[in-house]
C-alpha cells in the first residue's frame, strides 16, 4: 500500500466501482471540494498503464465537475492510495455492502450533541476529519426548529433551503416563512432579508460597522454567503447615519462657500446635463519648487545607482504626487458659481462631482428650513401603488382601455408626440408595480399580471392566435382591458419629478372614477419610512402646530410614527396619492419639444418641495 500523486487525467472510474449517486448529490460534493480541499484520498488500482478508481467515486466525479467548471485542471494531481486489483475487487465489495454515507441531519444532531457535551468545534472537526467551517455551518443548522431537522432528515428540505433559513433564529418565523416560500431557499432568504440591509451594501460600507453598532445597531450574520457577510437588521438607522456623514460632509463644502451644495444616498439622475468643472492649477510656491527639484534630483541619482525599480523611488515619488496634487484646487471664482454633488457609491466611498451650477437663482440647502415629507424612493413607491390602483380600475374598462391605446396611438402618429410623453407606450412592456410588502399592509389592491395570469391561464403559447379569434366579445375585451392596464404608468422614478406622461396618466385616473381611499389607506410602514422632521412636518400641514409640537418629544421613532398614523383624518392620502397630483396646464407640441435633451429624453428635474 503506497500513496501516490498522479494527475487527475490519469485518472479513470473503476467498472469495480457500483455505486449509484444522484447528479445533485455530486454537485453537492463538488461544492464541498471547492471550498475545503479533498480531504480524503482516492483508492485505485493499475491497470493497462491507467490507474483505476475504485473507492472514492463520487469523489472523482466531483473533480470532473470542478474540471468543467474551470476551477481546477486535468494536470492537476491528487493523493492517491494504490492497490492491488485483487485487493480493489474486495475492498469494492465490502464498501458497497457495508458503507453508507451518514444523511445531513444525522451530522447536524450528532455535532449539536458533541457540542452539548461540551466539545468545541476544533474538536469536533479533528474526531470526525471535517474542516472547522464545515462544523461550525453545521452547528449553526442545528439551531434550526426541530420540526425543520426532521424535514432535512425526510429530504423535504434541502440543505440550500435551511441555511437560508439561519437568517433568523425565531422557529415560529422558520417555520412561517418555510411554508410561505415553498421551501425555495432564494424565496426564502428574500423573505427574511426584505427589512434588512447587507452588510456589503454601499450605505452600510459608508457607514461602517463600527458606527453602526455603536449606536445599537445589530447584525445578523450570514455564514453561509460569500465571506461569511451578514445583514444589518435596522436599515432605517442605517440611512440614518448616512444621511448624518453626507450632511456633515455636505456641511464643510458649504462652509467654504460653494454655490451649491447636494448630498444623497443615490447618485443624482441629472448630472449628465450639468458642465463638469475641474480645479484650477496654480504656480508651485519657492519651497514647493524647491522640493520638487530636489526630490527630481534623487529620483534620477537612485535609478542611476540602483536601478528605475529601486524600492527607494516609490516614497519620493509619492511626495512628488501630493505635492503636484496639492497645486491643483478650485478657486474663489469657481466655488461662488460652482456645485458640489455628494453621494454613496455601491462601494461605500464617498461618490462627488463638480459642476457649473445653473445660472438663474437657487435656493441654497438649509437644515433649518422645510424638507421634502417623502425621500425620493419612498415617493416611486407611493406612485407605484397609485399606478397599480388605477391600472385594476383600467382592467374593468375595456371602453377606457381602447380610449386609452387610441389616445396614445393618435398622439404618436397624428400629433408628433413622443411616446415616453404618453400615460402608456404601446409595447409589450409590462410596468413593474412591486413596493415593499409594508407599504401594502392595508390594501387589496392585486397586481394586474397576477389576475391576467389567472383569468386567461388557458389561452395557448402554440395556437394563441386561432384561440383569441374563436374568443367571445366579451372575452376579448376583458383579455385588451387586462393587457393595456398592465402598460399604464404613473411611476415618478427617484430622484425625478412629474412630467407630461404624469398629466396624462392624471387624465386616465379621472376618466377611470377610481376612489383611490377606498383601495388603499396609510398603514404603519410609511411612516416607518420617513424621517422625524418629515412626519412632523406632516402633522403641522395636516392636523396643526399643537399637534406637532405634542408629538415632537416623542423619542423612538416607532412610536412617533403610531402616533402620527392615528392623528391624521380618515382617509388621509400621501400628496403623490391624490387624484391631480401632477395635473399641469396643456401645452403645444412645439413647447414639449423645448423640452427634450439631444437623445429625445424629457429632462426632468428633482422633486420640489411643494409636489412632495
């Protein structure tokens, strides 16, 4: 008996080797390679100057996989233990008869009662030849409901399933959401992610771990992504400090005195159309021309001594670049004209951007003054919820859905008009209406799609045509009806504001009688989404100073946001809800065309104050 190191080419399996494995347990063991090693050797025999694999199958096939998927190559070798083929041949035998591979659950309790006993998981790793990694992810899935075990151990829970599931270390909640989700882990970790924000985020990386949790913060740890990452499980405080860092940020460029000064989470949509402005360079000061000359002066003498990749070049090169940089700044002239524009980019650093500022006067950004009650993507929210209202009113017309094609058709093809101007462009587009389920606590209000889906399940994929001309009038109206609702829109994207399509989607609102209080009331989780000063804002414009101020010594957020549920009247709507909310007057073709930037788009500005 010898172990060996051959390539992996000069590998082939055994007809020796009996055993039957289902493709997605090889995929499994091919993952488990992947990311901990072989850890344990082949056994095979020779034969015709090949060696033959007859003990360790699935493991082989494993590396095949991992050969197609590029993660390792035929060249490579592997330990090898070599024998006999009359050993191979009994050997065989008395592992296909006597061994069988311990099932996931069984190595989830087992390590949980090693655990109990008092073993830790190198202990644990070391008695039964696992990587620690893999014992502690096992430990963690044994923190599972009981009930979900026995599942794992039926195999009517897959193992990518329950570690999605570890995201929460409620059962009640486990079990809620393994139910709801059909047991599909991508549905699942979805589910238990929607209220949290991950750690890898931009806002969070912005942020920082530290300062978050030092203001309580929590994290739930994720030991089964990339990296072992987590989530941040409050995201509202996470905005929070963000928003915080920018303002401060934004603070200091406004102290030097820019023109114009806006910080946001997300980049802003409209800085293509603004002129870039780059720091002026001044003349370098006697020291700084001195120390430059001299630093040129060693630069050269060390690469003639030593050589261009002396490790003695890299620092005063250095020097020289902070100095060069330090000549260039923007001037007085620049910043009393200029804007700054500050945001988080998905890396976490602090995204900025230079600009000639507009002409015409601005308003510049005070904390002390008002602020928009809604953030720009709690105000595509709200707009989407009202576009999903009125395209269920749209689907029960089908006289207002031929209207509605005819109007956008006619003012395409008869009027000149764009079709990003019309409340629906004649596409198959579906428009996306998804908010956060919160949003939709109190409402009814179905998806379009989903009630099309349903009603016209059994027109054909293959055939559609001869089954919606054998249709009846009625069907068919209802199936143009349903298709063109799913088209209106209404959205107002974040970070843009209401333009012509907004004034013709207002018109189709009208002309459906939608009563949008009826279908949908403010639950707790707007409020949950908007800031203190934005809610009590809210209550002075809705209910009153007194009102206000009351509420205003409320501490935790939470209960401001109960309170401020239950003060405003009954049927209350957020501003973007109401029925009118982007009315504006009628304009002629030629003046909408004043409109447009050179590839046709509408240039739309950042939402005002009084529209939010």
């Amino acid at each position: 008996m010898a172990i060996i190191h051959p390539k992996l080419a000069q590998l082939r399996l055994s007809p020796l080797n009996q055993r039957r494995v289902k493709p997605s347990a090889v995929e499994a063991m091919a993952d488990d390679i992947e990311a901990h090693g072989l850890l344990q050797n082949l056994v095979a025999y020779e034969d015709e100057g090949l060696l033959w694999v007859f003990a360790g199958g699935r493991r082989y096939r494993a590396l095949k996989i991992l050969v197609k998927r590029k993660r390792i190559k035929s060249s490579d070798t592997f330990p090898v233990e070599l024998r006999t083929k009359e050993e191979a041949i009994e050997l065989s035998l008395a592992e296909n008869f006597q061994r069988e591979d311990m099932h996931p659950a069984d190595s989830i309790r087992a390590f949980a009662a090693l655990r109990d006993t008092g073993m830790d998981a190198e202990e644990i790793a070391a008695r039964f030849g696992q990587a620690v990694s893999f014992v502690y992810k096992m430990l963690r899935l044994s923190a599972l409901a009981p009930a979900l075990i026995d599942l794992i151990a039926k195999d009517q829970l897959s193992l990518e399933a329950a570690r999605a599931l570890t995201l929460t270390d409620d059962h009640s909640q486990q079990m809620k959401v393994w139910k709801a989700a059909n047991g599909h882990a991508h549905t699942i970790r979805r589910m238990l992610t929607t209220e949290k924000v991950d750690t890898t985020s931009g806002p969070f990386l912005f942020v920082g771990r530290e300062a978050y949790e030092a203001k309580g913060g929590t994290i739930t740890v994720d030991l089964f992504s990339q990296g072992a990452e987590g989530f941040a499980d409050d995201p509202e405080l996470v905005r929070e400090l963000a928003e915080e860092k920018l303002d401060a940020l934004a603070d200091e460029y406004r102290a030097i005195g820019w023109h114009e000064v806006r910080a946001a989470l997300e980049r802003p949509y409209d800085l293509y159309m603004k002129g870039s402005m780059y720091p002026a360079t001044r003349e370098p000061t006697h020291d700084e021309a001195t120390r430059l000359t001299a630093i040129d002066a060693e630069i050269e003498a060390i690469a003639e001594a030593e050589g261009e990749d002396s490790e003695r070049i890299d620092p005063l090169s250095d020097e020289r670049d902070a100095i060069t940089e330090g000549l260039r700044a923007f001037n007085r002239e620049q910043v009393a004209v200029g804007g700054v524009a500050l945001w988080v980019s998905h890396d976490g650093s602090l995204g900025k951007s230079f600009y000639r500022a507009k002409a015409e006067p601005k308003p510049k950004a005070n904390h002390d003054g008002p602020v928009p009650l809604y953030s720009n993507s709690l105000f595509a929210d709200l707009t989407r919820i009202k576009t999903r209202v009125v395209q269920e009113a749209v689907a029960a017309d089908p006289a207002l859905a031929l209207d509605i094609v005819l109007d956008s058709l006619a003012g395409q093809l008869l009027h000149g008009a764009h079709s990003h101007q019309m409340a629906i462009e004649v596409q198959a587009k579906a428009v996306a209406t998804d908010v956060a389920q919160e949003l939709m606590a109190t409402s009814d209000v179905l998806a379009v799609e989903d009630m099309m889906a349903t009603r016209f399940a059994a027109i054909p994929a293959e055939g559609r045509f001869e089954a919606i001309r054998a249709m009846g009038s009625d069907d068919k109206m209802a199936l143009l009806a349903g298709l063109v609702a799913m088209t209106v829109d209404g959205t107002v994207f974040a970070g843009g504001s209401p333009g012509q399509r907004h004034h013709q989607f207002e018109q189709i609102v009208r002309a459906s009688g939608v009563n949008i209080a009826s279908r949908w009331t403010a639950p707790i989780g707007l409020f949950d989404k908007m800031r203190r000063a934005a809610m009590i804002d809210l209550l002075r414009e809705e209910v009153g100073a007194s009102s206000a101020e009351n509420c205003a010594t409320i501490k935790k957020k939470a209960d401001l946001a109960v309170n401020v549920s239950e003060r405003l009247p009954a049927h209350w709507l957020p501003a973007p809800l109401r029925i009118g909310a982007f009315d504006r007057a009628e304009r002629e073709p030629e003046e909408c065309d004043a409109d447009m930037d050179e590839d046709g788009s509408e240039q739309e500005g950042m939402i005002d104050e009084e529209t939010a």
